[in-house]
C-alpha cells in the first residue's frame, strides 16, 4: 500500500492547487483515500480528523468527505457550514473546467 502526506490544506486554493497530484494519484492508485488532521491556527489543540474518499461512479467520480472527532456540537456545526461552502467552490470549478457555468 502507497502512504503519501499532503500537509496544510488551509483554504479551497491549497485544495485546488494541489488537484493535479491527487489526479495523478488517484489514476495509479484508483482504491486510495486521503486522511489528514485538522486544526485551526487559532485552536491547534482542537484536532479532528477529516477522510475523502474518490471514487469511479460510472462515467462520473463521487467524492465522500468525513470530517470526525470533533471537541463539541458546536464546532461540529461550524465545520459542517464551512465544508458545505468549501465543497459548492469545488464543484463551480470543477463545472466551470468542463464548459458548466
């Protein structure tokens, strides 16, 4: 099994940016996942733990996302919000990239 660090993705642009790697990855190595920990720099002792998973769906590729171990609700809630607006960015420019608006 291949183990591969991507380190600090801060914002949607580090996300973006490194898309060609995880490209590259995911056609050598079609059953991985990407497991990082997340903290903010604000709360670095409020670590939570986030897996996505990419896989082929038909002609299409599902994308998976779980964000656990959260301190409380309500960071649970805050991060909710946030990978919900992080995941909408991504999917503008994945649209956008195949001619969508």
């Amino acid at each position: 099994m291949l183990c591969v660090l991507l380190v600090r993705f801060s914002s949607i642009g580090d996300i973006l940016l490194t898309t060609p790697l995880v490209r590259a990855l995911r056609r050598r190595h079609p059953d991985s996942r990407l497991v990082f920990t997340w903290a903010w720099h604000s709360t670095p002792e409020r670590v939570s733990l986030v897996t996505v998973t990419v896989t082929k769906d038909g002609d299409t590729t599902m994308l998976t996302l779980q964000h656990e171990q959260f301190v409380d609700q309500k960071a649970r809630e805050g991060h909710e919000r946030g990978w919900a607006g992080t995941l909408e960015k991504l999917a503008r420019f994945f649209a956008g990239s195949s001619g969508g608006a």
